[in-house]
C-alpha cells in the first residue's frame, strides 16, 4: 500500500472546506468557521477549538473574504497569526492543524489571501488544493 508523502518542515497543516462538508475533526485541530452560523457544527465533533471568523465589510467591499478588500489587519491571515500567538503562549490547546470552512463561493479568494501573505506561509502549509 502506498502511504501519502507526510510533510514534516513544522508548519501547520491548513485545509479549506466548504461549508456542509464535513471535514474529520480531532482534538488537535482548530475549526475556524468564515461568515456562518454556529448551529451548522456538530456540537459533538472533537475540535481542540472552534473560532467564529466574520469578514468585515470595507467601504470598497467585493463581499466577505475578498482577498483585495480584507487587509491583513482583519482578514484570515491576521486571525491565523493571533491562532499561532495563542498556541505559542497557552491561550488556546497545542494544535497541529486548522481547518477553515466557509462558503464555496469564498474559497478561492480565502485561498488566495492565505498564499499571498508571507507570514501565513511561513507557519501554515496547504493540505488541499481543491475548493
């Protein structure tokens, strides 16, 4: 049986879903949901945690997760570096992983925010590649 090639450079993995998906939790994950109610997560999935993410709305907004209109100092990578600060310092359970659901129709501009910004890449690795 061929075993899929493990990445082991010390980043965390990162995979993006699409909300009514279910994504496999466990205890050393993080779920971030982008934009949706909380009722829709399945109140007995393991998470290590569970963190609500709304995309503020700017003036010149193309809608929430618009990669061009969510400066890092609100957007996806700015509530990603604050996941890595409070794992660094205790404020959240060590985890290995963050998954990140939202609407389809947001997943490739999520995508492109989190492979432009240098500092996600630097501590986060894409494990899928398919919205």
């Amino acid at each position: 049986m061929h075993e899929p090639a493990r990445h082991d450079d010390g980043r965390i993995a990162l995979e993006l879903c699409a909300r009514g998906t279910a994504p496999v939790a466990d205890a050393n994950a993080v779920l971030v949901t982008v934009g949706q109610d909380m009722r829709d997560i399945d109140a007995h999935a393991k998470w290590g945690a569970v963190v609500p993410f709304t995309p503020l709305p700017t003036p010149f907004s193309h809608g929430g997760g618009c990669a061009c209109c969510t400066g890092r100092g609100q957007g996806l990578a700015a509530l990603l570096g604050d996941l890595f600060r409070r794992r660094a310092t205790g404020g959240l359970p060590w985890f290995g992983r963050v998954v990140v659901m939202a609407d389809a129709a947001r997943l490739s501009a999520l995508r492109r925010e989190m492979t432009a910004d240098l500092v996600v890449r630097a501590r986060y690795r894409m494990e899928n590649e398919k919205d």
